[in-house]
C-alpha cells in the first residue's frame, strides 16, 4: 500500500503541481507529508506549515461566524437579513430562472439568515451559466481567488442589490454568493470588520496563529505562489507579494482567507469536538455545529445547481455527503473544496480529518486527480 508521501510525490514527479501538503487526522494519531517546492521550478522546499490560499474552504468558518451571533442572540435563524442588510429589503426575483432580467416579479417573502447559510437565499451560481440572472452575476461575484478585485463591501452589494434573485427565497440551492453575504452580515451585525471578528472568536481562541486575509511579510517565505494552467503549462497566477500582501476593501467570507493545513485542523477538531477548545472552552454550541454538519436540502433545491453537488447536500457552509458515489464518499462526511486547488473535510462518525492544500487551480485535470487519489488514500 502506498503512503501518503507517495501518493503526493507521484503527482509532483509528474509535472503536475510543484508541491502539495496533505494532512490526515485519525483522533491524535496524524499523518502529514509536504511534497515538492512551494515555487515551480524552485528549490524552496514545502513544508507542512506552508501557507496557501485556502479559497473555498474559508466557507465552514464564515458560516460557523453567523452562528456565533445566532447564538450571541444578536438575530435569530429565520430572522430577515434586512435590518443589517437594508440593501436586500426588497429583492425582485425573475420570473423564471430563464426569464430576462426586466421580467421580474416581488420576492415571496424576504431573505432570512438561515437561507444565507444554506446558500439558499437566491442569488448564486447555477449549473447552467448562460441563464441570464447568472450571466448578470460574473461582473459582480468576481473570482475570490482574486480578492483585490472587489470594491468595499458598501458598493458591492449596492452591485449585488441592482441585480434580480435567480429564484424565490428558500426555494434553491446556489453556489458562493451567500457565502459573500454571511461575510457582510457579519460585519455589520457585529460592528467589527470580518478579519477582527473571526480573530478574535475563532482563530485567537482555537491558536489558527497563520490564518488572516493577508500574508505579513515576515510570513511570505511560507507563503507558496498560485498557478493555473495555460497551453504553455503553469503560469503564474499570483505571486507571494500579490493579492494577499495588503489588505482587502471587502474581507471576503466565501474564499479570502490564506493558512496552513495545520490551522484548518485545528478548526476542523473544533467541529468533531461539538464546539469546544481544547481546553474545553465552548465557541459554538454542540447545536450549531449539527447545523452546520447537516444536509438542509432536497433533490428539488439542488436541481438548478446540482453541478457543483453530485452525491451531496449541503450545510452551512459546506457540503454534506449523502450517497457513496465514490470510495471515499462517507454519508455524513462535511468539508469542501477551493478552486487553488484546497480540499478540507471531516467526518463526523469517525473523527477524521483529510486536508490537501496544492498551489495549482482547481479547474485543471491534474489538481481534480489528485484530491481523488489523496481521498481514495485518506479512505
């Protein structure tokens, strides 16, 4: 049987990506390997505390944010997002998800947090991207993989407000936006910029000491560059002194957030441990954390985005396994992906934790080959 060296390695000796960490947890006993070079074609060797652009899977820590103030009692679950939110107080929706954007009709009822962290409020990706109301999203959910792209976060959803709901509140399941959006109501239901809050109730508390929305320069030597691939093979798509050396106009809560394997496990044990630090301190109720780790839709809901979920559902935050499609699939299994090339999950019924971090886009063959190698080993 091959280890989990070597199974990274292979992908590494093919040209595939420069380098890759992997980290499997089993209770206390964890396995880690940090393969190759955090530069294409240099000698900076990977090592398991180097840093990489977690993109997706920021979403679990975001949605686990709405819950603290689910919980702080600062807004109920089905409460509307609007007091916080008063850009969305009236959203219209297209008449059908085909229609055009002028052929609108009134929201059924208005957005509520519990559609926010289902990804079911109305506006996101669906499977199908030549739909108008999808077609109007490009300019304004930019790649989060390009966090320097967005404007502030008051002129955002002024973009994001102009544009019509995909479909009726609470009717569908939609990729990304909603992640966007529990970001903002965190802030402003807070008082406190997203960085400031998750630093001060998640990552302070839980030791996450690498996990920010920028890199300082004392840490860029950890930092590994981003690729994607071109028909010329790798090309650099940002560098260490890039979109992650200052700071955001909008901290994006659906994919800005840069750390290390090891924070991501430390995150990860929080959820396995019902919410509680490791000196036993309670950051989420045992209750939230079942929310977050529960499939909240239906084969109806995930229709129109059934794309990016094929044998899932989805929490909060992040996807839930419902059927065995594949080896590794787990019913019950929760985590994500991230478009860098990221792949962070748990499984509740075990106690496991698989984290694999590459530095190449996650829209090529090679990264998509090797998270299936990496879960097929980690199964």
């Amino acid at each position: 049987m091959s280890t989990l060296r070597e199974v990274l390695q292979a992908h590494v000796d093919s040209g595939g990506v420069p380098g890759a960490v992997g980290l499997i947890a089993r209770g206390d006993r964890v396995e880690t390997a940090a393969i190759g070079s955090a530069h294409a074609g240099n000698t900076v060797a990977m090592t398991p505390d180097s840093l990489f652009r977690w993109a997706s899977i920021t979403k679990p820590l975001t949605a686990a944010a709405v819950l603290m103030l689910v919980e702080d009692g600062v807004f109920g679950l089905h409460d509307p997002i609007a007091p916080w939110l008063p850009e969305l107080t009236h959203p219209r929706v297209v008449r059908t998800p085909g229609s055009p954007l002028d052929e609108v009709v009134p929201a059924h009822r208005p957005i509520s947090v519990f559609d926010l962290l289902t990804s079911r409020a109305g506006y996101g990706w669906a499977s199908d991207f030549e739909l108008p109301a999808v077609r109007a999203l490009f300019p304004v959910q930019r790649d989060g993989r390009e966090p320097q792209s967005y404007p502030a976060m008051d002129d955002w959803l002024a973009e994001l407000a102009a544009l019509p709901l995909l479909t009726q509140p609470g009717t569908a399941w939609l990729y990304d936006t909603c992640s966007t959006l529990q970001g903002a109501l965190v802030a402003r239901a807070s008082g406190r910029a997203l960085p400031e809050f998750l630093a001060e109730r998640l990552f302070e508390p839980l030791g996450m000491a690498d996990t920010g929305f920028t890199v300082p320069a004392a840490k860029r030597d950890r930092f590994t560059s981003y690729y994607r691939r071109g028909d010329a093979g790798l090309e650099l798509a940002d560098a260490p002194d890039g979109q992650w050396s200052t700071a955001p106009a909008f901290p994006l809560g659906h994919g800005g957030l840069a750390g290390t394997a090891g924070d991501w496990l430390r995150f990860a044990r929080l959820l396995l441990a019902e919410g509680l630090t490791p000196d036993g301190r309670k950051l989420l109720s045992a209750n939230a954390v079942r929310l977050m780790t529960t499939d909240h839709t239906t084969a109806t809901q995930r229709a129109l985005g059934d794309l990016f979920l094929e044998g899932q559902g989805w929490g909060c935050g992040g996807s839930v396994d419902i059927e065995r499609r594949d080896p590794w699939n787990t019913p019950g299994r929760y985590g994500w992906v991230g478009g860098t090339g990221t792949s962070a999950h748990i499984v509740p019924a075990t106690g496991t934790v698989a984290i694999l971090l590459t530095q190449v886009a996650a829209d090529s063959p090679v990264p998509e080959q090797i998270m299936r190698d990496f879960w097929l080993y980690a199964a």
